[in-house]
C-alpha cells in the first residue's frame, strides 16, 4: 500500500488519516505542537476539573447531516446553543440583532413587522451596492446600531476601519425579527461530551496510522512518501518566496475564579476603549456540568507575527494577489495536496473542514483507482 504522509493532526488530518487508514494505507501524521486536534484543542484544567478550549472556544454546528452523523461516530454531542451577549455603553443585549435586541435598544416594543419596516427605516438606502464592511452594516442596521455593536468590535477584531474591509464579513451575521437568539442558524449544534481532543485521538487511533508529535515535517521529506496531505500555512511550504500572507492572531489571558463569573459562554465587548474582544466562560460550554470555580479566557486580537499562532486569514487585495501566487507554485508541486483552513488560507468552521476532508478522502481513493494524480487543490482556495 502507498506511504502517505499527512502534516498537521487538526481535523483536516485527523479525517483524511482515519479514512485512508481504514482503505488499507500506510500513514505518519505530523504536528510540531505536543498535541493533536490543533486550534480545537481541548483539555480539563487541572485547577478546576473545566475543559477548556484552549485556543478559543468551538462550537460544533451545521446543516450537513452528513458531517453531522460522521462527528458521533467519535463521541457522543451533548444539547449546547449558543447564545452570545454583548456590552455595549455600559448595557447587555443579545447577538445576533434580533427583535428583543432592537426594542430594548431603541426602547420600543415593536412587532416583528414593524421593527423591519423599522430596519428598512433607519438604514441608508442610499448606498445601493455596499463594498464595505461599513457599507454593508450602515445599509441594513444603520449608523446606531452599527456603531454600538460593530465598529468598535470590528476594529479591535481586524486592526482595520470597517471601511477598509469587505461586505461579505457582515453578510454572515444575520438580523431578526423574532427572539431567536440562537448565534447560529444551523439544523444541528452541540458539544462533544468529552471535548475536541478525544474526537481527534480516536480518529488516528488505528493500527496504520503513526502519529509524530513535537514533530515538524520538513519540505525535503516529502521524497520520502507516495503522497503528502499538508494542512500547514501554505506559505511556510514555499519559504515565504511571496511573502508572508496575512493573519490575525489571538492572546488569551485567563483567570480563575469562584462561582459564576458572568453567567453566559461568551460575552462581547463591543466599545473599542476597551481591549479584550470578548470574554468566554469555559463551563458554559459544558452545561451538563458542575464545577464549584471557573475559568475565563479574556480573548485580544492583533495581527499575527513570525513566531504567533495564525488563526484568522485577512484575505484583503495583497493577500489574494499573494494567494494566487501560491496557488500557481502548489499547482506545479507533484504528490502533495494542500488541505485545511491553513492550506487553503480560508476561514473554514469545522462542519466545513470535517466536509472538505471527506471529500478529499474520497477523491483521492477514486483517482488512486485509476492511476490518477491527486491534485494540489480539491477546492478553488480562491473562490
């Protein structure tokens, strides 16, 4: 059987190892940290018995039963909503805007019909087109809203004005004109019952995979295997010889304490005098739980440096142009596939990534059939 070898054991490897693992191949999965699951990692606090996100917290949603079905195979997912709140001039309202977020804000009582007419009010009708994050929020929240939840938060988010970035970040946050305060829209949302890393350790737990942590996989390696699956920084392959592509990193500054620190999993700070983003309670992301004390992470970002953690792809003009230098430097590679948020330099949640991984699994026992090569992409990561 062919000797594979997969770079990263975050979702995107752990899927693609598991599945070609169980088809009969022979797989080494690579991860320079001590552990697996990568920015989903999970552990208990030894302090306090929490499980802690330990890069953030994830919340597993979607609307792909398939993804959906494939994640309980590994563990059992545990009822969770996730209901975000925000702080703004000194007062607590409900994320996404919805119909209660609207009349505590203004003050009214408003029906679902009239606070859209409202909405249809209040926005700028005169910007036809929005390019800009601005734009797009000033079009269908207006100048109140806008500054109150998004600006400030956005700012602090992106270390950019909202008007330098584009629309389609606000096109993923929705308004309402009910009192669903469900942050997502998905069919399926939950926890698992024993945290991320558990999901990960079972999916490389077979007898064909070797798993290497404390391990980076050098470029010159690759001649060593049949085919390689990378989910690192797709930059970081090349040398850099693009430059560096643009991310947003994240600091967390915990703290202990007793009894219930704010009483939500995760609240918003959206005025921009103050520093942290957000703060997540990491009980409340395991309710079935009881813990006497309490771990919370105050969450900064700022932009990401050689030696921080990228989490988040700015994916502005240069980083395209950049990108698409990549893209044509990995399309001229042989026996290697670019996966994963890294990768591909998407944003991707996890339903996404679980997606993409399966499909990428299955492409490749296809082509193998034949004889075919496995492209460098299984998706455009431009599109």
């Amino acid at each position: 059987m062919k000797n594979i070898a997969i770079v990263g054991a975050g979702f995107s490897g752990a899927v693609i190892a598991h599945e070609l693992a169980k088809a009969g191949y022979q797989l080494s999965v690579f991860d320079s940290r001590n552990h697996v699951a990568g920015n989903c990692h999970s552990a208990r606090d030894t302090e306090t018995g929490v499980m802690v996100h330990t890069y953030g917290p994830h919340i597993f949603h979607t609307s792909n039963e398939k993804v959906w079905n494939y994640v309980q195979e590994f563990d059992e997912f545990m009822p969770f909503t996730n209901r975000v709140k925000a702080i703004t001039k000194g007062k607590v309202f409900s994320l996404p805007v919805n119909l209660l977020t609207i009349n505590q804000f203004f003050g009214k009582t408003f029906n679902p019909r009239e606070a859209e007419e409202f909405m249809k009010m209040i926005g700028d009708q005169s910007i036809a087109e929005p390019q800009t994050f601005e734009e797009q929020a000033l079009r269908f929240v207006g100048k109140d809203l806008y500054e109150a939840f998004f600006k400030g938060y956005t700012s602090k988010q992106w270390g950019l004005h909202p008007s330098e970035l584009p629309a389609s970040i606000l096109k993923r946050l929705p308004v309402r004109f009910n009192y669903d305060d469900n942050y997502y829209a998905s069919t399926y949302q939950g926890m698992p019952k024993n945290g991320y890393t558990y999901i990960v350790e079972k999916m490389l737990d077979h007898p064909n995979i070797k798993l290497h942590l404390n391990t980076a996989f050098e470029r010159s390696a690759s001649a060593d295997y049949d085919h390689v699956f990378y989910s690192g920084p797709i930059d970081t392959w090349f040398g850099y010889s693009q430059g560096r592509l643009g991310y947003r990193t994240l600091d967390f500054h915990a703290e202990t304490h007793t009894g219930d620190y704010q009483g939500n999993a995760v609240l918003n700070y959206c005025d921009e005098d103050v520093p942290w983003t957000r703060i997540s309670e990491h009980k409340h992301f395991s309710p079935w739980e009881s813990h006497e004390k309490t771990v919370i992470f105050k969450e900064y970002s700022r932009y990401c440096e050689e030696n921080d953690i990228p989490y988040y792809p700015i994916r502005l003009v240069k980083d395209k142009s950049q990108l698409k230098q990549y893209i044509e430097l990995a399309q001229a590679e042989r026996n290697i596939t670019f996966v994963g948020r890294l990768g591909t330099y998407r944003y991707l949640d996890m339903h996404v990534t679980i997606a993409e991984a399966l499909d990428v699994a299955e492409r490749f026992l296809s082509l193998t059939q034949t004889n075919q090569q496995m492209p460098a992409f299984n998706i455009n990561p431009l599109g």
